[in-house]
C-alpha cells in the first residue's frame, strides 16, 4: 500500500469512527487529515485534499479548535491561516473526554439537581419513585464525573501499564 493510499483508507476510518462517537463524519476526516499531516494545511488544502466546501471546513476546524484539538498556526510573511491537530494521541483523547463531560455529563447533573426539588406530598408513590429513579441516576452521573475528572489528571504511562496488568 502506498502512503497515500494508506492516508485515504485512515482519514476514511476515522470519519467511520467519529461518526460512531456522534461528531460529524467531515469533521473526524478534517481532523484525521491534519492528524496524519506532517505540515499545518490552511483551509485550501483541507477542501482540496477532502472535496469539501470552504463553509464546511471554516465550520469543522472551529469547532476542533473548540475542542482543543486543533490549533491555528500563524506563518510569518502569510496572510493564510494554517492549521495544525495534535499529535499526542493520549493528550487528545483527554482533551476529548474533558470536553464530552463539559458538554454532556455536567449539564446532566445540573438537570437533576434541579428535578430533586419537586413540590409534592411525600408520601405520593409517583413522586417517590420519580425521585428514586433521579437519585439512582443522578448517583451513577456523579460516580462517572469523578472516574473522568481522574482519568483526565491520570499519567498516560500509569494508565497504560495498569491496562496491561489487567490483560495479563
């Protein structure tokens, strides 16, 4: 396989498994493509080497910089922006899971603290078990706040040798 028969079948991939992970298949190919590219490219090259429009690349790269996973790379004496993905597999998938839980697990604990103030009679079985349920819920949300606010602090070399006495 050539390289760049190789970089095509990842870029394709990838997109597959962003998509997967719910991000847009353009944009996981956008970050592949950056991720595999040993320059920073600027918006042309990512719509030449994708077919994509101008919109959709302006779109997806702001949101990996959002991310924090893509970065805009300033060149002296040019007028274009290029960009650049980093490299760093482990600090980008915890830049990822830091960002998911912004997005997603905080604003459902938020949610549920809110649901536990329900005006009702105590003693209302529907209520009681409402508020069982968002108890449960909101319990295994927390739990799994605190697992990835710990992994995210957690060493990459610590994590991957317990991983690999754990196949052992």
């Amino acid at each position: 396989m050539q390289l760049e028969e190789a970089k095509h079948k990842f870029i394709q991939q990838w997109g597959v498994l962003g998509s997967q992970w719910g991000v847009s298949r353009t944009m996981a190919q956008i970050h592949a493509l950056l991720l595999v590219s040993s320059e920073a490219l600027t918006s042309d090259d990512i719509m030449e080497q994708l077919k994509i429009s101008r919109g959709n690349v302006n779109m997806n790269v702001r949101e990996l910089m959002d991310w924090g996973i893509v970065e805009k790379v300033l060149k002296q004496g040019e007028r274009k922006e290029y960009f650049w993905a980093e490299k760093d597999i482990w600090k980008v998938a915890m830049r990822i899971v830091k960002e998911r839980k912004r997005r997603e697990v905080d604003p459902v604990l938020t949610t549920l603290g809110e649901l536990k103030v329900v005006d009702g009679d105590k003693g209302d079985k529907e209520l009681q078990s409402f508020l069982s349920v968002i108890n449960d819920i909101q319990s295994f949300a927390q739990q799994a706040s605190k697992g990835l606010d710990g992994l995210v602090k957690m060493d990459e070399h610590w994590f991957t040798g317990t991983l690999l006495k754990l196949f052992k």
